[in-house]
C-alpha cells in the first residue's frame, strides 16, 4: 500500500448535493466531515468545465479540513483516484492512493489483485441512489470482506452506528452520501 494510513470515513459526491451555490449541502457535508476523512468526487453529470471548477473549491475546501480527496473518472485529484465498478483504465496514479468499488467477494478481491490500497464494498444496506436494489446486509457484506488482503470501507445506507455493527465483520471504515449533510 502506498500509504500506511486509510482514512475510514468517507463522503461520496453526487449531483443530489448540489454544489455550485454557497449554501448547497455539498458544503455542509464537508464540512461535517471528520479530521483526516476522505473525499470521493463524483459528479459525473456535470459539463467538464463545470465539473473541473467544482473539483477545485471542493479540494480547497478539503484542505482546509484536512481531507483527502480522489478524483472518480477525473485528473487532478492529487490523493488519488477512485475506480468505480465500470471502470476498465485500473493503472496506479503516479502518487496517492488507488481505491476501487466492488459489489461481492469476487470483484474485491480482483480490485486487490489489480492494486487497489482499499475497496468500497456496496451497498451493504438500503440506500437512496438505488432505491429497492439488492443489498448485500451484514451476513453477505462480512464473507465477502473475510480476509480481504487490504481495507473493505462499507457504503450504501452507512452511518457510525451500522460500521460498529460491521467492523467485527471486517468493515475498516464507511462512506455516504446522505450520511454526511446533517
């Protein structure tokens, strides 16, 4: 692993927090965030002029909270990238950390072998991206994170109370969406 600390709190980015005005919950998110969390930016929708110049108030922010930040199908993210589960371009960022999504024991263990530093395992339970989506729950979630060569983080309908129930099951962390705006 390229570096010897994963944060365990994550925020994953998407359009339903807005982003562009001041008072979006975007920012209320980040700010939320603990001390030495992570950041995955998404906003896939957005123009690329647009999206780029979100990236960078998001990352100025970030750094003024102490966050680190990977860029999902986007350059200039300088903690690193995020593979998400479509993604096929898996080469390392020349610095930084290399996490990847997965949905069962299988792609978790490809995105280890492939060089992932962490994966998101999801979604674990309910959530609102993917309203009545099959969800893997505890059982499921605990054996395919069972002697996971590196860091499972949980996502989908995660918050601290559900990762204490997960991390006897190998959680290392969690990540949200709608966890984080307060």
């Amino acid at each position: 692993m390229r570096r010897a600390r994963v944060p365990t709190q994550w925020l994953f980015t998407d359009e339903r927090l807005g982003g562009p005005a001041p008072d979006d919950p975007l920012w209320a998110a980040i700010r939320r965030m603990p001390r030495g969390g992570g950041i995955v930016f998404r906003h896939y929708s957005l123009p690329s002029e647009h999206r780029r110049a979100l990236l960078k108030a998001v990352l100025a922010l970030a750094r003024r909270r102490g966050l680190l930040v990977l860029g999902a199908e986007i350059d200039g993210t300088p903690d690193g990238r995020h593979l998400p589960g479509h993604a096929r371009n898996r080469h390392r960022p020349r610095r930084g950390l290399l996490a990847a999504a997965a949905h069962d024991r299988r792609g978790l263990l490809q995105a280890f072998r492939e060089g992932a530093d962490l994966v998101f395992l999801s979604p674990v339970f309910p959530t609102r991206s993917h309203p009545g989506g099959r969800v893997l729950g505890p059982a499921r979630f605990g054996l395919a994170a069972a002697g996971a060569p590196g860091p499972v983080i949980a996502l989908g309908g995660m918050n601290a109370g559900r990762l204490r129930r997960l991390a006897p099951l190998g959680a290392a962390g969690f990540a949200g969406i709608d966890c984080w705006p307060g």
